[in-house]
C-alpha cells in the first residue's frame, strides 16, 4: 500500500522561494507578487494515481501523473516550460524529475503526521516549503 497524500494542505513556510523563482527566470514584478500567496494544495489520490491542484489567488496550478510514466509537463502560468516529466516513489516520498531546458529540475514531496514536506529544486536552487494538514 502506497502512502495516501488525499486532503487539503495549507502552507505555513516557503524557504528561498525567491531564489527559486530567480533560477526559473520569472520576472521581478511577478515574483514580487508570488512572493506573497499563500499556496494551498489538494491532493487527489487513488494509488498510483495523482491530481495535485495548487491554488492562490493570483493563479493555479493542477498537475495529475501516474507513478513511473513520462508524460509532458507544460509549467502553465508558472514559468511556461514543457518538460518531461516523471514521479517515483522513494519508499513513502514522491520524487519528480522534470527532464527539459534547466537543469537538476524537479520535486519531492513528503509527509510527517499532519505536515507535508515540498523540495522545489531547479538549477541549484532549493526552495523548502511546508503544509499543514486543513481537511
Ligand atoms: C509544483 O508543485 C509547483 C506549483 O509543481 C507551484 C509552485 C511554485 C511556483 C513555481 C514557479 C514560480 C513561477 C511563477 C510565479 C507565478 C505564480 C505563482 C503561482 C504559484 C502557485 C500556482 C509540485 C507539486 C505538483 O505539488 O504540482
């Protein structure tokens, strides 16, 4: 049985989510608004199945995969990238690699209780954030 990421998670950190940005090559104004959201995430899991939705109230993001097959990733409203995209398990750990322009690119997501972890990697730049279990 694969862990169960379903429910409603709110953030509560964002570590060097600039800096993340940066390495995207998102634009000064934009950041200086993203910097700001409050990102909220809805899992929607059925096994290996996902649909992640990333809400704020300047834009959304819903990304939906199935464990170990490749399919392209169009980074819409974030940094309109296409990649090639792929998400493992790495025991209980989501471990994304978004295969395209920049480099070392990805995600891993992870739970502890009612936290949920989020690396954002892109080029060398990490951004750490953290949620907390709402529903
Ligand atoms: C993601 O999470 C990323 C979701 O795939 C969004 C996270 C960060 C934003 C990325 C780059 C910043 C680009 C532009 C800034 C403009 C708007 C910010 C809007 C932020 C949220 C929509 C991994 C995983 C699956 O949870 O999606």
């Amino acid at each position: 049985m694969p862990a169960n990421y379903s429910g409603t998670w709110d953030i509560v950190d964002n570590q060097n989510f600039e800096g993340y940005m940066v390495a995207l090559g998102i634009d000064f104004a934009t950041r200086k608004i993203a910097r700001m959201l409050k990102p909220q995430k809805v899992f929607e899991q059925d096994g290996d199945s996902f649909l992640i939705k990333t809400f704020t109230t300047f834009r959304n993001y819903s990304c939906s995969f199935k464990i170990g097959e490749e399919f392209e990733e169009i980074t819409k409203g974030l940094d309109n990238r296409k990649c090639q995209t792929t998400v493992n398990w790495d025991n209980d750990k989501l471990v994304c690699v978004q295969k395209g322009e920049k480099k070392n690119r990805g995600w891993t997501h992870w739970m502890e209780g009612d936290t949920l972890y989020l690396e954002l990697r892109c080029e060398d730049q990490t951004c750490k954030q953290t949620y907390k279990k709402t529903a």
